[in-house]
C-alpha cells in the first residue's frame, strides 16, 4: 500500500467521478470469492469503485480487510461506495503515475 497525500486522494478522486462501481459487496460480506475477483479486478484496472449494498456500518473496517489482503490503496470512502487504487503491475500500463508523482509535496 501506498501513501496517498490529499492533492493525490484528489486527483484520484476526479479520475473515479465518471467511472461505475464494478463490485458490489452484499449480504455474503467479504469472502475468498470477493478477494479473488477484486485481485482480477485490480489487475485489469488501476482505480475501481467498489459499492456496499450491505455492511455499511462495517465499511471501513471491510476496506481495510481487503486493502491488506491485496496490497492496495483505499482512496476515499464516499458514502457507500470506496475507491481502491494500485499502480499496475508493468510500467508501460500505469495511467496515473506521472500526475501522482507531480503532486508529491517538496
């Protein structure tokens, strides 16, 4: 996991807007399944959206559960919806790498 300062979470933030949540978390919380296909998720995409439609009030703890299993980046949670984000794995495919790096404080 990475550290994100808030100029990054932003950014990341404004990347996400117009993106659909792809996973959905619902009354079989998180599973093996879930994690598998969150990893599928995340090494096809470097930002997805992930909606709860169940444990709400467990969300954050949730987040955390996942972001330690798959080593990623928990942007932002807003409302019932989270933002996960990890740089992918080949150089040649990252997409948001260089406007991170721009935003990092000196």
């Amino acid at each position: 996991m990475i550290e994100l300062n808030s100029r990054q979470r932003k950014a990341l933030e404004k990347h996400a807007q117009p993106l659909s949540a792809v996973i959905q978390i619902g009354q079989g919380g998180v599973t093996e399944g879930l994690i598998s296909h969150v990893r599928e998720t995340m090494a096809a995409n470097e930002l997805i959206k992930i909606k709860f439609l169940d444990f709400k009030d467990e969300k954050r703890e949730l987040m955390n559960q996942i972001c330690e299993a798959l080593d990623v980046t928990l942007v932002r949670i807003i409302g019932n919806v989270a933002i996960l984000y990890k740089a992918a794995e080949k150089a040649d495919k990252r997409q948001y790498e260089k406007e991170l790096s721009k935003l990092v404080k000196a």
